[in-house]
C-alpha cells in the first residue's frame, strides 16, 4: 500500500509538471505509456510473462514516446523527460495495484493513496499557501473531484481487467487532452506529437488484440 501511494505521489507530480510545461496533449500522451510499464514490471516483480507480440506493441508504444519527448542534448527536453517519468511512476503504481488486487478493497487502497499524498505534499504547499477563492476554488474542486473519480475508476479497472485490455480505453485520454487543449487554449501538437500518439495507441491496441488472443476460450 505504502509503494503503491508513493509511487502514485510520484507520478501525479511528474504529470502536473509536465501538463505546466507542456501542451496538454503531449503531457497526457507521455502518461498513457503508463501500460507499458506495467507490462515491464508485471514481468520484473509479478512473475507476469508477456507474449511477443505484446513484447512488440511496447516497442511501438516507446518510438511513439520518443517522436513526442524529441530527444535533445539541452535541458529544454527536461518537460517531456518528466512527462516521461509520470507514466514510468503511474505504470509502477498500477503494477503494486494488480498486486494488491486479491488483498485489498478499492476504496482501502485510494484512501492510503490520498492520505500519503496530503501528508507527503503538505509541507511543500505550506512553504508558499495561499488560500484560493473564486473560480481559482472552482476549478480546484474540479480537479480534486475528478482526480477521485479516476482514481476509482482506474482501480477498479485494474482489479477486473488485464492490463492490456484497460491500456487501450486509457488511451482515449489522448484524444479528450487533445479537444480540451485545443478548446480552452489552442493548443496543436506538431506532426511528431501527433505520430507519437498514433503508435502508442496502435501499440496498446495490439497488446490488447495479443492478450485476447491467448485467452483460453469460453
């Protein structure tokens, strides 16, 4: 429970510095290669072989994340470098989930989840606290709704389904990043980007067609 929260402390801080420094697009297309650390570390810590195929679709999943990081010898590639790290972390927290799965209830994990969170960031957001108010406040509680719905969501997904399989509707977050970045805040990804976010979802829709496949039938 305890790695499960850190780790997930460490992957919503990578991808909040990623969304600030980042089009949005591109900070949520960096996350969704969470998967593919799950299947990285399902094999390393859960003993989780994944079959050639899946092997292959991380392999695309990870060119379609360097089209979109654009590996540079400056500290102008550190943003995307970050954005990287939240879906290395989030993939690592999502495997300590798959692990907790026969062990824990959804609603026992998210709250040690959100307890780590508020004690292991307080002391950072007391250094420079100031009370929101307005649509500051608004968009605040938006954030901490959703956030918690999510998190559900996505532990519940985790607990029912293979993480092939959940890889794939996760992905969809792409698309909705992309809309909303372009609505609010006309924001395009280049050509690159836009490549890099076809074959991560190319690469999780074969992972998840590869683990289909291997199901025993019915």
């Amino acid at each position: 429970l305890l790695a499960r929260s850190l780790l997930g402390v460490g992957g919503v801080t990578c991808y909040f510095y990623a969304i600030d420094h980042l089009l949005l697009a591109d900070a949520t297309m960096l996350t969704t290669l969470s998967p593919f650390f799950v299947a990285v570390f399902a094999a390393l810590f859960l003993g989780e072989r994944a079959p050639k195929t899946v092997i292959a679709a991380m392999v695309i999943g990870f060119l379609g994340g360097l089209l979109i990081v654009k590996p540079r010898f400056d500290l102008s590639v550190v943003p995307a470098l970050v954005g990287l790290a939240s879906g290395a972390f989030a993939g690592a927290a999502y495997t300590a989930l798959r692990a907790l799965r026969s062990r824990e209830e959804p609603a026992t994990i998210i709250f040690h989840f959100s307890l780590v969170t508020v004690v292991g960031l307080a002391p950072l957001a007391a250094a420079e606290l100031r009370l929101p108010h307005g649509t500051e406040l608004a968009w605040l509680l938006g954030i901490g709704v959703s956030a918690a719905i999510g998190q559900f969501g996505l532990t519940l997904a985790y607990r029912h389904a293979p993480a092939a399989e959940v890889s794939v509707y996760a992905s969809s977050m792409m698309v909705v990043a992309a809309i909303l970045g372009f609505l609010f805040w006309s924001e395009l990804p280049d050509a690159l980007s836009l490549l890099g976010g076809a074959l991560i979802l190319l690469g999780s829709t074969m992972a998840y067609a590869a683990r289909r496949k291997a199901e025993p039938a019915s």
